[in-house]
C-alpha cells in the first residue's frame, strides 16, 4: 500500500482549501485567490502524477493495477457506513486529465476574468468545482460519488450564474441545474435500490464491494416485477444521472444555454470535465453495465449497454445536425460537445471503457482548446460572440488561429490527429457491434456533419474581412465581459490576448496534435493500460478486424465534410453580417428547424412545464374556491345573519333589530373562540387530547 | 520513600482511620464523612484569615503604605480584629427588602463555595468525595453561585445592588465559558472527569521534570486562559466591574451589613480558592512535587505551596493592573478567550493524534502562537483602546 | 407500591404541577417554566425507566435525558427570547392581553 | 420508598409547587431551582450522576439565570401586576387534576410497571461518552445542529431593531 493511495484524498482537499481560504478573502484579494487557486491545482497536478506512476509502476511490475483505501465514515443503528477511495488506470488517467487541463484553464482565466470585479468569487468557485470533480474521480462508494457530484452540480450552477445581473444566466443556471437534478432523482433512486439490494455502496471492498463478481451475480440473480433482472434497473437508473450531467439526448437542453456563464467555466465544466462525469460514471460502473445473464462473450450485450449505444448514437448525430445552424460561437461549440459525449456513450456502449475514454481525454484536450481559443476571440473582440459579425481575425490574431485551427482539424478527424485514432476507436467497434448496423451509420454522418460545421465556422471567423463594426461593439456593451474589455482598451478594436491567454492555448494544441498516437491500431497502449491487457507493437493491426477501410470511410467522410463546408463558405468570402447563411439559403424551413433546435427547448415548454403551470393553477384554484369559499360561506352565513337583521329591523319594530345584532355577535364570537389566538387555550386542548388518550389506552389494555 | 515519610505523607488519613474504629459500625460512613468535611472547613477559613492580612499588607508595600500594622505583630491579628468587628456589627436590612431572599442569599452563596471542596484532591488520598464526574459538579456548584448573586442583587431592592448583579451575572457567564472550554483539554488529555484521576495521569516524571499539563503547548494555553477566567469569576481586579467601589458603590453586597457582608466576604475568597485549587488540580500536578527528588515531602504541603503561590500572583495582578471597562470585559471574553480556548482544544486534539516528539511541539505551538497573535490583532484593530477625549471640558 | 411507582408517581405530580402552571398562570415567562418542568417529567420517567427497566447497560433512558435537557436549553432559550421580543413589541408579557394575532 | 427519595420528592415537590403558584416572578423562578436541584438529586439517587450534574449546570446555572433576566428585562417582577393568573384558572386547574388522576391512575394499576429489580447499573461518563460516541452519533450531530441554531435564533430575535443606529449614534 503505497503512500500516494492512503493519501488519494490530497488530491481533492487541496482545491478544496484553497477555496475555502478564497471564499474568506476580501473582494480585493485577487492575487492571493487566483495564486492560491491554481497553487493548490498544481501541486494536486503533481500528485496526480504520482498516483500516475504508482500504478504504470504496479503495472511494469505486474501486480494489481487496482488500490483503494475504505474508513468507515459513521454507524447509524447497526451498521457502519464506509467511504473510500479508489486508484486504478482509469482514475490515474481521468485525475491526470482533470487536474491538468483544470490547472490550463486556471491560468487562462486569470487573463480572461482580469477585468471582472469578482475575480476572487470566480477563482473559489472554480476551485471548488475542481475539488469536487475530483472527488468523484477519486472515490470507491458510489455515496461519497454521488455527494461530490451534487457539489458538481451546484458549482456548475455558481458558474453559470456567475453573472447573474445578466437575467439569462440566471435563467440559464436555473435551468442546468434544474434539468441535471432530473437526471439526478432516478440516480439517487438507483442508489438507493443499489444498497438495499448488496447492503453496500463501495465499488471495490475485497470482493465485498458492490461492483465485485459476488455482487454482480446476486443482482442478476434478482429480477424486478417486470422481469427485468435488478441489475440492469439499476444500471439504467444510475446512467439517467449519466444523462443529466453529460446532457444525453432527453436531457441536453441545459447545455447550449450553460454558454452564459464565462468562457473559461464553458471550458473547464462544458467541455473538458463536469460533462464527461457522466461517461466517467458510467465507465465506472461499467461492471454493472455490462453484466448479462446468459453466456459470457463478445456476443451478448446487456440491456444497459444498448441503452447507453442508442442514447449515445442519437445524441451524437442530433448534436451535430443543430451545430450546423447556429450562429453564436459558443453555441456551435456547445452542440458539438453534445455530439461528442454522445461519441463518448456510443463508444462506452459499443467497445467497452477504453474506447469511450479514450474519446473522452482527446475531445477533453481539443476541445478545452477550443473553448479557450473561442474565449480569446470573444476576449478580443470585446464581448461578440455573433460569428456572422466577426470574420479576418486570422490576421489580427495569428497565435489563436493557429491554435484553433488544429483544435477543429482534431474534432474534424483529420487523420494523424488525435480526434482521428479515438473516433475512429469508436466507428470500428459500432461497425463490428453484434446488435444493429444503424449506431455505425449515425456516427458516420455525425463525423461528417462534424467536419462540415467546424469548417464553416472556421471560414465565418477567421476568413474574409472583419464584419465588426462600431455599432456591434457598442450593441455588445450589453455584455459585462465587453464592459470590463472596453474599459481596459478603449475602443473593441481586435488585439491578440495576452500570454497568460496564449501559453495554454499553444500548451493545449500540442497535446491536441499528439495524445491520439497513444492509442492508435499499431500500438494501443491507452486501451491496454485500461483494460490491463499486455501490450505490443505491431502494425499488422491495421490490416486486421477491417480496421483500415473503416479508417479509410472515416477519412473519406472527413475530407468530404471539409470539402463541403469550403464549397459553402470558403469558395467565396462572406461579405456582410446580415447575409443569409449559405446552407439556409438551400432549405431555410429545415434551416430554422435546426436553428431552434428541433424547438425542443419549446417543446419542453409546451409539455413539461406547461403541465406544471396547470398543476399550480388547479391548486390556485383550490385555494381560491374550495378552501377560501369554505370561508366565504362562514362569513356570508353570518352575513346573512346581518341582512335578514337588516330586513327585520326595517320592515318590523327594532325589537327584532336588537336580537339580530345579538345573533350576528354571537356567532360571531363562537366562530373567534377557535381561533382567540390564546397560548393556552391550545395547551388546555393538547391535555384534553393527553387526558382522552391515555384513558382510551388504559381501556385497552383492561380489555 | 521511606516508612515514616510515608506515614507523614498520610498521617490525616491514618488519624481519621484511627478515630473512625471508635464508632459503632452504624455510624461509620456518616461520621468518616464527617471526619473528612471538618478539616476543610476549618482550614481555608484559616487560610481565607491569612488571604486577607496577606493582601492587604501586599497591597500596602506594592502601595508605598503600611498595611494594617497595628493589631498584634505586624498586624497579624488583624483578621481576628476584623471578624470580631464584622460580628458585633448591627446586621442592617433594608426595609423594602425582601426579607427571605436577602437573608438565604449569603447562606446559599457561602454553601456553594464550601461544597465545591469536596472533590478537590488536597494530597494523595486526600479527597472529601472522589466523584465519578468530579469536574462536571465543580462546575454545576459554581454555576449556584450566579444564583446566590442574582438573589443578593435582587432582593436588596436597590438600583446599584441590581446593577452589580446583573453586571456579575454577565460576567461570569461570559468567562464561564472559557473556564469550562479550558478544562475541556484536560478532560481529553486525561480521559477522565474524575479530579483524582486528572491528578494520578500527571504524577509520573521524565528525569526530574513532572508531566504536569502545564508543559504542554495547549497547557500553557489553557492555564493562563483558566486563571484570566478565574479572576474574572471571583471578581477580582481588574475584573472587578461588579463590586466597583468607586461606580457602583459595592455592587450586589451594598445593603448587607455586619456578618452576611462578612460571609461574603468569605464566600468570594472561598471562590477564588476554590478555582485555584482546580486550576493546580488541571495543570500543575495537585498534590505531586515539582520535582522528582523533592517527592519526601509531604503532598498536602506541595498542594498548599501551590495554592499560596496562586494567591501572592492574584495579589500582585490585583495591585498592578487598573479597572476594565463593562465592553472591554465584553469583547475581551467573547473575542479572544472564547476563540481562543475553541482553537487550543482543537491544538490538543492534534497533539493526542500526533506521534510523540518534536514535530508535535512544533505543529500545536505553532497553531496556537499563531492563533493568539491573529486574534489579539483582531481585537487591537477595532477601537475599543482609544486615548479619551474629552470633548466639553477646556 | 415499588420504587418505581413511586418515582412515576411524583414524575406524574410534576408533570401535572407544570401543566397547572402553564395554564393558569399568565405571564410567559411562568409558562414557558412550566413547559420546562413537563419536560422535566419526562426526565425523571426516562431515567426512572432505565434505573429499573430491563436493559440497564444500554444506557438508552440516560443518553434520552441528555438529549432532552439539550434541547430544553435550546427550547428555553430561544422561547425567552420569543417573549422578550413580543414584549419590545407590544409591552407586556400578559397572556390575557397578547390575544391579538395581527401586530 | 427509602428516606432519602421521600426526602428528596418532598424538595421538589415543594419547590416546584411554590414555583407554579408564588405570586412573585422571582421567588417563582428561586423555588423552581430548588424543585431542580432536588430533581437532579433523584437522578443521582438513581445512578445517573452525570444527568443529575448536567441538570444542575443546566438549569440552575443557565435556564434559571436566563429567565430570571427576562424577568428584569420584562419588567414582570414589580408588584405592579394585579392578579397573576389568568382568565380561565379554573378550567386549567381542573383539567392539571384530571391529568395527574389518569397519570396515577395508570401508575398505579399500570402492570408493565412492575421494576425488573437489577443491581444499581452504573453509568460512567466513560461509558456515556462512548455511548455518545458511537451508538448516538447521528443523534448528537442533530443535537450540535439544533443548538447551533436555537443560539443563533436566540440571537436574532433577542435583537433590537435600533441597536445598530444606536451604535453610529454613540460611537
């Protein structure tokens, strides 16, 4: 038991409390906040590391690659409660990732967020935020999971709602936290049904945890009243959470919106790591996922799986279709993610966590670095994030375009890339998948749509001439960011940004030119070093399993995306903000179609929250009618009472006037009495009750 | 230790056992407990006796006067003097008094102080009642005193008597606090409520040096946090806010006269002993020697050394320190003391969790100099120590 | 007549003194103090009960008292403060005359 | 029925008597810390020493002083209070009588109520801390919860309204 195991927990506590220390900090603590903030995150990048190396060590010396390390936490009744943490490859690879990428885009943010007066909050958050995503990496019992999760969550909220003077990111955090919580009940439920079913909620406990052989068979053994066996219920519970958090295809909506927040948070949570816990969870519960009843083998796949694979397959090419229609940078970017994450559940589903994973540390690095290099063009100029209205920054701001450029050829696929050995990981294992042809096809045209609008963004940003003009700059003073920028450097004329900006970008684009070749056909040493399988180079592979005419279409489908994005934007430059787009000239219908989104979000709003409006008005009503007029008559009794006084007195002798008004008062009275508002009046009922009650029970009991 | 130091060490104890064969069987647990009260009411009366010329001869030198040198040598005999005068006093009460209270007031105080003696170990095998929860009815007695106070201040119906009450009952509240939170260590460090215990777990030494709690990091701490409190809790300059002669004429003891003024006299000085007593039982080892070779002689002696040396240093803060102001008094126990006795408990739970030695020094002494440092800026940052101004005199 | 009846018996009597109390009485105050001695009823069952009861060296009926003179110190701090703010608000601590529900 | 618990019943019956029907506020809040400490004697009598010192510090040191500064702060002790109990004394007497009949009543022919005669069971605070510790963990956070909350309640509504413009006022 290696020291770097019993002390996991660093790795999380350090975000932690840097966070905790920032969030005591006075307004004007920046440099104490943001050095705090990404100290503690490099030093947690450090000691990744070394966990890193702890288990290739364990791994060259052939041992266990797998680690943890259970406390119990505190005894409620009987039993004890045991959180705990686990070290295996694929939290090394994940921690590795996360604190890495998170300590890039600390850096960046501390150029991007200069200008913003609440740069200590922005740096506690993101810490914090950090820390979390760091505990789910980390932990072995699906509770502790399931709290850092939660703390995910509300972190993404914080963020979101960072400026939350502007109403739509308010709505916007409303919503993602909303739609995840969603995601989140039927995970909890799973949990839930998880414990009462194995009495645990560790992952590993030396064959006693809930994801170990011993487990696994007594949950098949179980079926549930529909004849479904227990553990794909479970499964298919706990991947609902997977759903919300990785906005998976029901449950996407909250995402494009979450492009409120700040660019680094798009970054750092829509991209690179909050949204991939839903992958990670679902790899790391992959045991569960995967179990089946019937033969062991390649040919069977659970129920879960197939789930994950059709979810994944149509996130994948719903993401892709609406990115080809949307005008604002980040929200372009935005669908893309979706349709990654749904690559990422497709791979998980088709070809097991390596293949999945492996999409899911490239798309990390590329497209962090996309998001980045977005934040720097909107740094730049000044708050516009319309792209039809920005256009020549290819000049102006060479470093970014550079960067950028390799960032979108790797999320296109283009070959040597890394986006092209991990995606193609994936198309391969849909093409051989036993159970339908169609997730293969869907990736297919998702690539290529991929490839398509990256490229017509690219043309829209970096080509032609700029389209900014004065009075956009002066419309985007809408945006706080645009204030702080304008503020800093006078007009909103284009600039490079800063190396504090530049520096991870390029860091960044390396690792998005490189990561792919750990894990190509010839020598896949990411999918070994998962799955723990030895390890050897050959370049035969690429001739076996078919592998090379799928990698052939792939580049193919690529090269035809790019081809039909130059025809359609490059061929001739756009000359103007408010000319229609190319494609929407072909279909505008189909064009606004995908614009809105499939109009899910109206959908939603014609369904779901409709149905919730009505509900509050049927209560609304209840109140209003049933319980208020239950009032209402009291009083109009006693009403009564005062107008048939009223008629007595003016049509007979005020004798009868007299005893009215003694009747109104009465009752009047006897209604007040129940409510005289006399402390002890309640206590003389409560010991009435008390009296009533112990007779009634000694009755009984002579009985 | 040879025989017959032994036999010096426990000679009260054989005495008592001694005496104790000469009654009935019937008799033995009433008269043995009997056996064990008397002394201790007989002897910190004495000691209250030589508190008092003790003071005020003190309080004279640090003065540049003489004390009371008149009755006996060097007016040793003043006490005598004193109680003769305060007896033969006509006992004034008021008449809107409330007759019942203003007389149990006094009563009700001087019991309380006298049962807080009974679970103080005043030598080896010296104890009234080895109480399970020893430290728990020290407290739980002291809290009757606020009573009696409230009672005093009360019934009296006098403004300045009300005033002083309310003042007192304030600050012994406020400074109950730390007095509980700074026992609280030595409760973790000994495991126990039980005094004799908390004394045995110090007994032992290392070379000639005695593992009193007081050479601890957190025992330093806690010990001066304890005597602040206790002087705050007797009343004592310069907390003595309640009883301040040149505000509040007497504070909660104006209207008594003669004997009851007398008892509270004593009950006060009872208090005060008391609360060093449990200050030496906490942290300076009860009863054990200072010394490894200096075990022979006997441990009441060790425990009364003690305690006279308590006393002399609450003389001498007395005669050095002024008067706090009733906010001063205020912040200065719920801003620092309260703080930091909260973060030396947390220092004492580090150390019991740390491995011996020198990282252990290191780490708690640290915390906690750096936790005191922090919280007196805290409390020197706003202004409560300002020069007066004194806007409409010139 | 055994021990036990005898301490239920006077738990009974406080109980019923406290309920007195807080009826009859009408300053707060004495009828929040009453509500204390109820509580201290209770108490006096739960200890009598585990004094005599079958499992003594679980030390349920003590760990219950604790817990509920805790929550009778919240409860009495909190109630008191209650009263001293309705007294700031309309001057007086008489139950007779606190009958008003809007302020 | 030993002397001891007859000694000790009469105490606080007496003193809590006198704390219920006393006309004085004060006097009522002096007898009620007599009818407690005798309380806290019964559970020491029983073998609870550490509840019956609790009791002690707790109710005389604390909740006695508390009331009886609400009683200043009130302005409820002065003899200015005419009849002390209120509109309906009658009913409540009447209703507390009953109480105590049917309470004694089920003591009495209460047959669960036969004692299971042990030896005295001790409770050390060692074992109440280890209980505490373990077996009534959850029950002690909410406790720690419940007080955190009840203070800074206290707190709040123990505020005046116009302390803060005082403060600018005088300082």
């Amino acid at each position: 038991m290696n020291w770097i195991v019993e002390n996991l927990w660093l790795i999380p506590a350090l975000p932690l409390f840097a966070a905790g220390i920032s969030a005591l900090t006075k307004q004007k603590g920046r440099k104490l906040a943001a050095s705090l903030a990404i100290g503690s995150m490099g030093i947690s990048f450090l000691l990744a590391l070394c966990a890193f190396a702890h288990v290739l060590a364990l791994r060259s010396s052939g041992q266990a690659t797998q680690q943890f390390f259970n406390f119990p936490w505190f005894q409620f009744g009987n039993d004890w409660l045991s959180l705990g943490w686990v070290l295996n490859p694929l939290t090394a690879v994940m921690l590795v990732m996360v604190t890495f990428v998170g300590l890039l885009i600390f850096i960046f943010s501390v150029g991007y967020m200069e200008h913003d007066e609440n740069f200590t909050r922005f740096f506690c958050f993101l810490a914090l935020f950090a820390s979390a995503m760091l505990g789910v990496i980390i932990s072995n019992s699906l509770l502790l999971l399931f709290m850092c999760w939660e703390i995910v969550g509300l972190t993404s909220y914080l963020l979101i709602g960072f400026w939350y003077f502007k109403p739509s990111a308010a709505a916007a955090a409303k919503k993602a936290f909303i739609t995840t919580r969603i995601g989140d009940l039927p995970f909890f439920l799973g949990i839930v049904w998880l414990y009462s079913q194995t009495g645990t909620l560790l992952f590993y406990n030396n064959g006693a945890g809930a994801l170990e052989p011993a487990a696994i068979t007594h949950l098949l053994s179980q079926t549930t009243a529909t004849g479904m066996c227990v553990a794909t219920g479970i499964a298919l519970l706990i991947f609902c959470g997977a759903i919300g958090k990785s906005g998976q295809f029901p449950l996407h909506v909250w995402l494009p919106d979450a492009m409120e927040g700040p660019t680094p948070v798009s970054a750092l949570i829509h991209a690179a790591t909050m949204v991939a816990a839903g992958v990670f969870l679902v790899a790391r519960v992959y045991p569960l996922m995967s179990a089946h009843n019937g033969v062991a083998g390649v040919l069977t796949t659970s129920t879960a799986l197939q789930a994950v694979t059709w979810i994944g397959a149509i996130t994948a090419l719903f993401g892709s279709l609406v990115a080809v229609a949307q005008f604002d940078i980040k929200r372009i970017l935005a669908y893309s993610t979706v349709s990654q994450l749904g690559y990422m559940m497709m791979g998980l589903g088709v070809g097991g966590v390596a293949v999945g994973m492996f999409h899911l540390i490239t798309h990390a690095f590329f497209k962090a670095l996309l998001f980045l290099g977005a934040g720097s063009i909107i740094h730049g100029c000044s708050g516009e994030q319309d792209i039809r209205k920005m256009g020549g920054i290819r000049k102006l701001m060479p470093i970014t375009f550079a960067t950028y450029a390799i960032a979108m050829l790797a999320l296109c696929g283009f070959p040597l890339f890394s986006g092209f050995w991990s995606k193609d990981e994936i198309l391969h294992a849909a093409h051989h998948w036993n159970i339908s042809q169609l997730p293969y096809y869907m990736g297919a045209f998702a690539a290529l749509l991929t490839a398509f609008y990256m490229t017509r963004q690219v043309f829209y940003v970096f080509a032609g001439r700029s389209r900014l003009t004065q009075e956009t700059t002066d419309a985007s003073h809408t945006d706080p960011h645009a204030h702080a920028a304008d503020h800093h450097h006078g007009s909103g004329a284009i600039h490079e940004s800063p190396a504090v900006m530049t520096v991870p970008l390029a860091l960044l684009s390396v690792f998005a030119l490189l990561l792919g070749f750990f894990g190509t056909p010839a020598w896949p040493w990411f999918q070994s070093f998962l799955d723990d399988s030895p390890l050897a180079v050959n370049f035969g592979a690429f001739g076996e399993g078919g592998i090379l005419p799928v990698m052939l279409i792939s580049s193919l489908i690529v090269f035809l995306g790019l081809g039909l994005g130059w025809y359609f934007y490059g061929r001739r430059p756009i000359v103007s903000a408010e000319a229609p787009d190319a494609v929407g000239k072909l279909s505008p219908s189909i064009f606004t179609v995908l614009g809105h989104a499939f109009y899910f979000d109206a959908l939603y709003a014609a369904t779901f929250i409709r149905l919730n409006t009505l509900l509050s008005k049927i209560s609304d009503w209840l109140d209003r009618w049933v319980w208020n007029g239950a009032v209402k008559t009291i009083t109009s009794l006693v009403f009564g009472f005062a107008h048939l006084d009223n008629f007595l007195d003016t049509h007979v002798v005020n004798s009868g006037f007299d005893e009215g008004c003694e009747g109104v008062s009465l009752s009047g009275q006897v209604l007040s009495r129940l409510q005289a508002g006399r402390v002890q009046g309640y206590l003389k009922i409560v010991a009435g009750a008390l009296i009533v009650f112990t007779i009634l029970l000694l009755w009984k009991a002579r009985a | 230790m040879t025989g017959h130091l032994v036999t010096l060490d426990q000679i009260f104890v054989v005495i008592k056992h001694w005496l104790l064969g000469f009654v009935p069987g019937a008799l033995q647990p009433i008269s043995s407990a009997i056996l064990s009260v008397v002394p201790v009411v007989i002897a910190f009366p004495l000691l209250f006796a030589i508190t008092t010329v003790l003071e005020r001869k003190g309080l004279g030198r640090m003065q540049n006067r003489y004390g009371p040198n008149r009755a006996g040598w060097f007016g040793i005999l003043q006490p005598m003097a004193d109680g003769i005068k305060s007896l033969t006093k006509e006992d004034i009460v008021p008449k809107t008094a409330d007759q019942l209270v203003h007389f149990l007031a006094p009563v009700v105080m001087v019991i309380a102080s006298f049962l807080v003696y009974a679970v103080v170990p005043i030598g080896r095998n010296m104890v009234i009642a080895d109480l399970n929860a020893g430290v728990l009815f020290f407290f739980a007695i002291g809290s009757m005193v606020e009573l009696s106070v409230f009672m005093a201040g009360w019934s009296s119906h006098s403004k300045y008597s009300l005033l002083g009450a309310m003042r007192a009952i304030a600050q012994m509240i406020s400074y109950e606090m730390p007095l509980v939170l700074a026992s609280v260590v030595v409760i973790m460090a000994a495991g126990s409520l039980s005094t004799v215990t908390i004394v045995n777990m110090q007994a032992g030494y290392t070379g000639i040096w005695p593992h009193w709690y007081l050479f601890t990091p957190w025992g330093i701490i806690g010990f001066v946090i304890f005597m602040i409190a206790a002087t705050a809790e007797s009343n004592r300059c310069p907390f003595d806010m309640p009883e301040g002669e040149s505000e509040i004429i007497a504070g909660y003891f104006i209207e008594y006269s003669g004997f009851k003024f007398a008892l509270f006299f004593l009950a006060e000085y009872l208090g005060m002993f008391a609360t060093s007593a449990m200050a030496i039982t906490f942290f300076l080892g009860g009863w054990s020697a200072p010394f490894s070779f200096l075990t022979w002689i006997p441990s009441y002696f060790w425990f009364f050394a003690k305690l006279l040396t308590i006393i002399c240093a609450f003389i001498w803060v007395r005669g050095t320190l002024p008067r706090l102001r009733m906010d001063q008094l205020m912040n200065f126990a719920w801003k620092f003391m309260l703080p930091l006795s909260l973060i030396n408990i947390v220092g004492a739970g580090i150390w019991h969790f740390m491995p011996a030695g020198f990282t252990r020094w290191g780490v708690v002494s640290l915390l906690l100099a750096l936790s005191c440092v922090l919280l007196s800026r805290g409390l020197r940052r706003n202004k409560w120590f300002h020069v007066r101004t004194y806007r409409f005199a010139s | 007549m055994s021990q036990l009846s005898g301490y239920l018996l006077l738990s009974a009597f406080l109980f019923s003194i406290g309920l007195a109390g807080a009826l009859t009485r009408r300053n707060a105050i004495l009828v929040l103090i009453g509500i204390e001695l109820m509580l201290n009823a209770a108490n006096l069952n739960f200890i009598a009960f585990w004094r005599y009861g079958p499992h003594p060296e679980a030390l349920t009926g003590v760990m219950f008292a604790i817990f509920s003179i805790s929550v009778a110190a919240a409860e009495a701090a909190v109630g008191l403060s209650i009263i001293l703010a309705v007294y700031r608000h309309s001057r007086t601590t008489d139950l007779d005359k606190l009958n008003s529900m809007k302020g | 029925m030993t002397i001891s618990f007859l000694l000790l019943a009469a105490i606080t019956i007496i003193g809590t008597a006198a704390a219920m029907t006393l006309k004085n506020l004060v006097h009522c809040v002096l007898a009620l810390s007599l009818g407690l400490v005798g309380l806290a004697a019964l559970y020491m009598q029983l073998g609870a020493q550490f509840v019956g010192f609790t009791q002690i510090l707790v109710y005389v040191g604390a909740v006695a002083i508390l009331a009886a500064f609400a009683i200043m702060m009130t302005r409820s002790a002065d003899p200015a209070v005419s009849h002390v109990v209120s509109s309906f004394r009658a009913s409540g007497a009447l209703i507390a009588i009953l109480v105590f009949a049917v309470l004694a009543w089920a003591t009495i022919s209460g047959t669960s109520a036969q004692p299971i005669l042990t030896a005295a069971p001790e409770s050390s605070v060692g074992q109440v801390g280890a209980a505490l510790m373990h077996r009534f963990v959850l029950p002690l956070e909410v406790i720690g919860l419940l007080l955190t909350a009840a203070l800074i309640g206290a707190g709040i509504l123990a505020m005046d309204e116009h302390r803060g413009n005082q403060n600018r006022g005088t300082r």
